[in-house]
C-alpha cells in the first residue's frame, strides 16, 4: 500500500511553481519534476554531484545559490501546503 501522505496532492508556493507548473501534487511527483529541472538545466555541481546549484527561478525557492540533495528536500517541504 502506498504512503498516502507522499500521494496527497499538496499545494505549491508560487516561486515552486515557477520551477515545475501549477500544483496540485503529490510530494513525490514534486521531487521528480525538481530533478527532471535540475537536469534539462544542468544544475548539478560539476565537481560534486549531489550539490545543486540554483538558477535565478530555483534561488527563488531555495534562498541561497547552492543546496545539498538533503537541503533541498528539507527546502521544498516549506513550500508545500
């Protein structure tokens, strides 16, 4: 059975959707559409993987140039609802 609170569509802060399109969604779809942004903008720090840096949308949701994978997740949590 699949984690429904990982299911339930949440809504999105507006500098979210700028990212990856009108909510609502489920976290988990949220995650995806991040790294499938993440990815087409090549915004993985060359010299370590698992830094993303922020582009002027994503510095939006972020706060700050550069988050760790663990950061983000932690980051975007506040811009669910």
């Amino acid at each position: 059975m699949p984690n429904t609170a990982f299911a339930k569509p949440m809504n999105l802060s507006p500098e979210l959707e700028a990212v990856i399109g009108a909510g609502p969604l489920p976290r988990s779809e949220v995650t995806k559409k991040i790294w499938e942004y993440i990815k087409k903008h090549d915004l993985q720090n060359p010299a370590n993987k698992r830094n993303i840096l922020a582009d002027d949308k994503l510095k939006a949701v972020f706060g700050k140039d550069e988050v760790t994978m663990f950061e983000m997740t932690k980051i975007v949590s506040g811009h669910l609802k």
